[in-house]
C-alpha cells in the first residue's frame, strides 16, 4: 500500500524558515519523480519544486531562491526546505510522487503571518 506522509507544516513569522518532509512507502522511492505543490483558499493547486530520479530539479519562479526540494533515497524521503518565507507562501503543501502512477499525500498547512 503506497503512503506519502507530509510534515513540517505550521505558522511562522515572514522572514522565517521552515522544512517539509514527505516520508514515502510502498512504491519504489528512487525511481520515482517527487515534488512538492501548494493550494492556496480559492485558488489552483500550482506545482512549487521537483526533483527527479536523477536528481535535476525544477522551480516556480515564485520560490526561486528562496526553496530547496531534495530527496534521500536511502530514506525515501523527499524535502522541501522554505526560507524567506511571505504570506503568499502561505497553503496547503502537497507531496507528489510520479512515474508510473501519480501519488499524493495528503498534505501540510503552511501558514506565514507575523
């Protein structure tokens, strides 16, 4: 049974950091692309970062920067390391693992308000 299970979320001042880990099982992990979206109230799900099985990565312009995705094979975990963080960071963070299916975890609230 695949699980994608998301942490890190919470609320913190702008300016702040906060680190994202998505703790994955039941496919295998290496071979598989994984990214990180977000879902803001009354908007679209948007992609934030991806990182391939090869380890190339992929940006939002928005977090260009300021975010880091990683992945830890041996751990089959993904990361999504946020500094700088702004209000308009603030949503619900998805996991999302790709290749031969598409898996999703059931996401992070990240709220950043002083």
């Amino acid at each position: 049974q695949v699980h994608l299970v998301e942490s890190g979320g919470g609320l913190v001042q702008p300016g702040g950091s906060l680190r994202l880990s998505c703790a994955a099982s039941g496919f295998t992990f290496y071979t598989y692309a994984m990214s990180w979206y977000r879902q803001a109230p009354g908007k679209e799900r948007e992609l934030v970062a991806s990182v391939g099985s090869s380890g190339s990565t992929v940006y939002a312009d928005s977090v260009k920067g300021r975010f880091t995705i990683s992945r830890d094979n041996a751990k089959n975990t993904a990361y999504l390391q946020m500094n700088s963080l702004k209000p308009e960071d603030t949503a619900v963070y998805y996991c999302n693992a790709r290749f031969v299916y598409a898996y999703w975890g059931q996401g992070t609230q990240v709220t950043v308000s002083s």
